[in-house]
C-alpha cells in the first residue's frame, strides 16, 4: 500500500499510476515523515557532479530513480536498502480515464 494524495477522482479499490519525482526518494529514511517505506535493490549508480543517480528496483520488479546529493556514499550496487517518500511528494493518478 502507497500513500499518496489522490488526483483525478479515485474512489477506494480504483487501479492507480503512482507518480514520486527522485529528488523527493530518500535512500536509508529515518524520521516520522516517511509514511512509504520499501525495500529495494540497487541496479546502477550514476555520478552526475552535484547528486548521484540511484536506479533502484522494487521486489515487484518495477524501477525507481532517487537523486541523492548525498553521493550514495552508504549504498552500492546488489545491496537492498530501505527507500521512502512522504505521501505529500506522491500523486496517484487513475490508471484510466472514468467514463462518463
């Protein structure tokens, strides 16, 4: 289950796209704000100057992007981690349009 906050008239069972920008995954989250917790596996790391790229994939097989600025310097590829996002950053969209 993902707490997100609702856009587009979902009701309570709809099938949902679930929409977090990477800056907003924390890698290792640790505080009360973090309502979405997952674990996942580092796929690739990608050094871009100012972040890092983290490409992470779910044990539902679907990827995720984090942007860490803060190089990753506690991950590396093959490693599970704990990942999360508060549901202020998540929007869940209808998976398709309702019909009039």
């Amino acid at each position: 289950m993902v707490h997100a906050l609702c856009i587009g008239g979902l009701a309570p069972g709809d099938r949902a796209v679930l929409s977090v920008r990477p800056e907003q995954v924390v890698l290792r989250p640790e505080g009360d704000g973090m309502t979405n917790v997952f674990a996942a596996r580092v796929e690739e790391m990608i050094y871009h100057g100012d972040h890092t790229r983290v490409r992470l994939r779910l044990p539902s097989g679907l990827e995720i992007f984090a942007k860490d600025h803060r190089h990753a310097s506690a991950v590396s590829p093959g490693q599970t981690v704990p990942i999360g996002w508060s549901p202020a950053n998540c929007r869940a969209f209808p998976s398709q349009p309702r019909k009039p």
